[in-house]
C-alpha cells in the first residue's frame, strides 16, 4: 500500500522557519562559492568548487552524511540508486562526481545553469537519433572529470528496494574506455527511507521543501561497493545485472 507523504502546505510554523533558514544558507554558500568557480576556472579545469557548494548543501539540508567502502579517486563511473534529490548533494559532496541527467532539468534555466556548474551531460533518453552523440558526451565527461555518476534505474524508487537498470544508460561503456572503473554506488536511507523517498505524484519542489522542514536530521549512508571485474564487464547488460545484484545485497543488509 503506497505511503502518504505530507505536502509542504501541512508543515508547520517552525518547519517553515527551517526551510527559510536552509534556503537562506544555501543562497549565502551559492554566492560564495560562484565567484571563487568563476576565478578558478581561468587558471585550471578541474575546479572544486561545485564539490564545496553541493557538500554544504547536502549539510545545510539536515543529512547526517556516512561514508563506507572504498571509493575510486580517478576515473570512476558510478552506478547509484536514486530516492531523492539529496542524493546528488550527497554524492558529489564526497566524490567531486558530475551526472548524467536527463534533458528535462535543462528547460528550467536556474536548474540547468547549476548542473552546467558541476558539468552535468543531459541526455535525451527517448531520442534514438542522438545515442551516439550522448555516448560521445559521456566519455569526454569520464575523460576530463574524477568521477561521472548515473542513476540507472532512470527515476526515483521508495529507498527501500531497486528498480531494474536500464542498461541502455551504460550504452557508453561499451566497450570499457581505458582506465575506467565502474563502481556501484548504494544511498541507504535506512528506516525512514520512505520519509525521504520522492515517489508517486509528489512534485519535485514538495520533496524539496518538505525535507528542508525536517527537525529531525536524514540519516544517509553513501555505500562504495567493490568495483565490477572479469565477466562483470562483458558489456551493459552485464555490467547492469552485477550491478543491481550487488546493490541489492547492499540494501537488505
């Protein structure tokens, strides 16, 4: 039976409060940190500030942030399962990681300029004419960047299970470029899972806003598996269905 989740109009007075103070924080960090990007920039390309940005971020929001595994330093192409928009925050803030993400965010143009910031790939999943050229995109992102990550499953699940992987989305890796490791990734909200999830016909600002009016913090765990090897990485299709089965195996745990 689907869990009702409370929309932002039943939050009350204090969660108001906190929403207010949150976005206040995050607006004062985004304008720290966007000069100091912009400077960056003309001196290097690998630039650390979207990391510092989505890292506080992720601790103004409430999360209570804990790392386990061992996650690759270089080269890494994350497989993560997605169950709300703190996850990106979240894994960015740890890894430096950029996404792929599906062309949509890019007609909302304060939500397009933010992912352009931390070089996000859109793709245009339903586009077959453009496969090639989003595989060309995401190589050169693996190539220039510590860590790219994708969310598989192509939505947002109830954090307490896994969706199928669409194995369409790895369509980049094969075959596996040079010095590349693909790691799958696991976000754990443990018992309050649901509490987070952005499932159903909830709208994506109503998730937003009703995590930020949380009192309580959103305990996460960002969960590095070992990388896949041998067979593992015989092609996608492989690649999606060791994946999902050593997820899997991470999330009953």
């Amino acid at each position: 039976m689907p869990v009702a989740l409370p929309r932002p109009r039943q939050v009350s007075v204090l969660g108001w409060l906190r929403i207010s103070l949150r976005i206040l924080g995050m607006a004062a960090l985004l304008l720290v940190c966007v000069p100091l990007y912009y400077g960056w920039n003309l001196f290097t390309r690998h630039n650390p500030w979207p990391r510092a940005f989505l890292g506080g971020v992720t601790w103004l929001a409430g999360v209570r942030l804990r790392v386990e595994g061992e996650k690759v330093h270089r080269g890494a192409f994350l497989l993560a399962n997605h169950v709300s928009w703190i996850d990106i925050p979240a894994i960015a803030g740890v890894t430096g990681s950029a996404f792929v993400a599906h062309d949509g965010l890019a007609m909302v143009p304060l939500l397009k300029w933010l992912c352009e910031l931390n070089d996000t790939v859109f793709v245009a999943r339903h586009d077959r004419k453009s496969v090639a050229a989003q595989v060309r995109a995401v190589r050169t992102a693996l190539s220039e960047n510590g860590a790219l990550t994708v969310f598989p499953e192509g939505t947002t699940s109830d954090g307490t299970g896994l969706l199928p992987l669409k194995s369409s989305l790895l369509s980049a890796l094969e075959p596996l470029p040079d010095g590349i490791a693909v790691q799958p990734v696991v976000l754990d909200y443990g018992p309050e899972a649901g509490g987070v999830a952005w499932v159903g016909d909830e709208p994506g600002l109503d998730n937003f806003l009703r995590i930020l009016a949380r009192r309580r913090p959103v305990d996460l765990t960002l969960r590095f598996l070992p990388v896949l090897a041998g067979e593992q990485l015989a092609g996608r299709k492989a690649m999606a269905a060791a994946a999902r089965e050593a997820m899997l195996a991470a999330l009953v745990r």
